[in-house]
C-alpha cells in the first residue's frame, strides 16, 4: 500500500455530544477536555496510520477559532500530513453542529507529532 492509500486508510472521525459536565462556567466546552478529545483522535490516527506502538512527542498550534458550546455536537476529524523516518504529524480539525439545525463550523484545530517506539520505548522506523 502507498503512503498516500495510508493516509487515506487512517483517516479518523469521531463524533461526540457536548454535555454540560464537560463545559465551563461560560457554558461552552472546557479548553482542555478538547485538547485531550485531540490527543485521543491523533493517536489513534497515528496508530491507524503504522500499526505499531506511537506516543505523543508534541501539540503544535492550537486555535481555537469559535466556542463549543453545550448542546451541540462534535465532530473530530484526524488525517496525516507529514510522514518522517521514526515520526509523523496528525492534524485534528473540530467542527461543532448544533443538533436541529444545518448548522456547521470549524471550531478547533491543531497539529500533533508522534513517534513509533519498540518495547524498550525507543525510537523505531515508521514501516
């Protein structure tokens, strides 16, 4: 398989409904329960991507373009956009819709780097 046909393969999404548990005083999602829905959608596109044991090395920018408030749903959407020898990028875009409504934005986005490790926790070759 192509890198390109990987990068397609392992693109991710993962919808999600914006409960008041998750939202600050303001009544809009909490800053880092986006970042760690972020995180979990990049590994697992990451993970998709090599199929062998990644962790997360660093977030890039993250703008946070539009609240997210509560009531509406989310949808977190992962691709690849860099391949290295032992790592890759993952960008996760967040887009909030509200739930009657045709409504739809961006909201969120950023990038994360992940390396491939051995069982020793060691940098390996991205196959």
């Amino acid at each position: 398989m192509t890198t390109e046909e990987k990068i397609k393969k392992s693109e991710t999404r993962i919808f999600k409904a914006v409960f008041p548990n998750t939202t600050n005083h303001y009544d809009t999602l909490f800053g880092g329960t986006a970042m760690q829905l972020m995180d979990e959608t990049a590994f697992i596109t990451a993970t998709r991507f090599s199929r062998q044991q990644m962790v997360t090395v660093s977030s890039d920018k993250i703008d946070f373009k539009k609240p997210i408030p509560a009531g509406t749903i989310v949808e977190l959407y992962g691709y690849v956009t860099h391949v290295g020898n032992t790592s890759l990028k993952v960008r996760v875009d967040i887009f909030v819709e509200e739930m009657y409504t045709n409504f739809r934005e961006k909201a969120v986005s950023g990038e994360f780097t992940f390396v491939a490790i051995n069982e020793d926790k060691k940098p390996i070759k991205i196959e």
